[in-house]
C-alpha cells in the first residue's frame, strides 16, 4: 500500500476518504476548510492513495480541538481503516508512520480518545491496547483518554480538563455541540434542526468554530456531542430517522 500526506498543496485535489469525492459537495467542502486551517497548527492527514476510507489525522495536542491536557504529546484525531482496507495491516502501518513521526519530532507519545466497549467514530480499544496503549483518564459518561508514551520517564500523563470530565449542561431541550472536523455534520446537522423543528422537539446546535471553545467544551468529544435535558447521549451522527427513533425511546 502506498500512503500520501494531504497538504494545503494537495488538497484540492486529493480525496479525503471519509467523505464522497466530489469537492462541490457541502461535507468534502466542510472538512477540506478545517483541514487546511489547522495544517499550520501542525496537522498531519495521511492516507492511502487509493480511494477509500485508510487514513490517520493527528495534531500536537496543544492544538487539539478536545479538552485535554497533554504537554508536547500528539494527538490522534482519527484512525480509520474500513471496507475492503480492513484486514490487511494498514492500520498498523498508519500508526507507524504516526508514531514515527511524533518522535521525530520530540514528542512525548501519542494520545486518543476510545471507550471500554467500541463506539462509533472511536478508535477499538481492543486494537490500541494490542499496540501497548493504556488508559490515562475517564469521564463520567464512559469516554476514555488512551495514551501510548514513548519512554518510561515522560511526566504526567495525559488527562481531561475538568470542564470534559462530568458531560454536563444546565439546558432543557436537545443540546448538540460539534465542529467541521467531521464532513458529515455539514449535511446532517441542519437535517436533524429541520425534523426537530417539524416535530415541535426543542434543539440547539452549538458550532464550535475554534480551537478556544473547543478546548473549554463540557464535552471530551467536541466532533459530535448530543446532550437532552443536560445529559449527555451520544456521539453518533444523527440523520432524521435515527433521530426520530431516539425521540420515540
């Protein structure tokens, strides 16, 4: 397998996996505009040269748009190998050239965000801790901060900032906080706004728009975070009929 580096030179014309190819469409639009402002920040988009959904996305955890504390670690944004690229090892060759990288450049290690259990749009803790992760923190909702440090002597470990720790609101209603880092929220998070307002269902949506109000969430997942009368539900997108079946639960 063969992997390319996304760079604002590339990116117009390079597919970026986990959305439809066509650069006219609002989600592809979306994510390109959030990568390309954060590879000054020192994003890194690998992937597979062939269409699909092979790639890794990290960033120095400085400039993470999740609230954590992580000094001079990188973290993983997503890594995601699906469809026919499952199975065949690429996985550990993106994390590889991640982790190479990292201490190329003086990192301390790595670190990612999973759960007990596999989640969507999480990486399997199954497989981070086969590659010698270790949980650093937890959240009261079950989210889990996994770190993989490069030596035996690197400091403290990684943690949640407070505000991520207890996923909480002081809001009625549907509350959902997200950013563009995801494409598909370009799409479906104004379907979800217009079936709640069809079914008279109070919901919010709170775009976070910087790496600021990112970092100060009261959520460990800022991509995609619903809360319903202050609590918090889930992670995964919504498309108005998953939506409405949540409504009738």
């Amino acid at each position: 397998m063969e992997y390319i580096q996304v760079t604002k030179d590339n990116i117009e014309k390079e597919h970026i996996c986990c959305a439809i190819s066509n650069n006219n469409d609002v989600q592809v639009s979306s994510k390109k505009a959030w990568l390309s402002a954060q590879f000054d920040e020192g994003l890194v988009f690998l992937k597979s040269t062939e269409r699909g959904k092979c790639f890794i996305e990290y960033i120095p955890a400085e400039n993470a748009w999740n609230p954590i504390i992580a000094d001079n670690y990188m973290y993983i944004d997503c890594l995601w190998v699906s469809g026919s690229f499952k199975g065949h090892g690429y996985s550990n060759d993106l994390l590889g050239e991640c982790i190479k990288d990292s201490k190329s450049k003086g990192k301390k290690g790595l670190c990612i965000l999973s759960s007990a259990k596999k989640k969507p749009f999480l990486a399997d803790p199954k497989f981070l801790k086969h590659k010698g992760f270790e949980v650093c923190d937890e959240a009261d909702n079950g989210i889990e901060l996994w770190y993989l440090p490069f030596g035996k002597n690197t400091g403290d470990k990684p943690m949640f900032k407070e505000c991520a720790k207890h996923p909480h609101i002081d809001e009625d209603g549907y509350v959902l906080y997200y950013t563009s880092q995801c494409p598909f929220n370009a799409k479906y998070v104004p379907v979800v706004e217009k079936t709640a307002k069809e079914h008279g269902v109070k919901f919010k949506a709170i775009h976070l728009q910087n790496k600021n109000d990112a970092q100060n969430a009261p959520t460990p997942i800022t991509t995609y975070a619903l809360f319903c009368d202050g609590k918090y539900i889930t992670n995964e997108q919504m498309n108005d009929k998953r939506f409405l079946k949540l409504l009738s639960n």
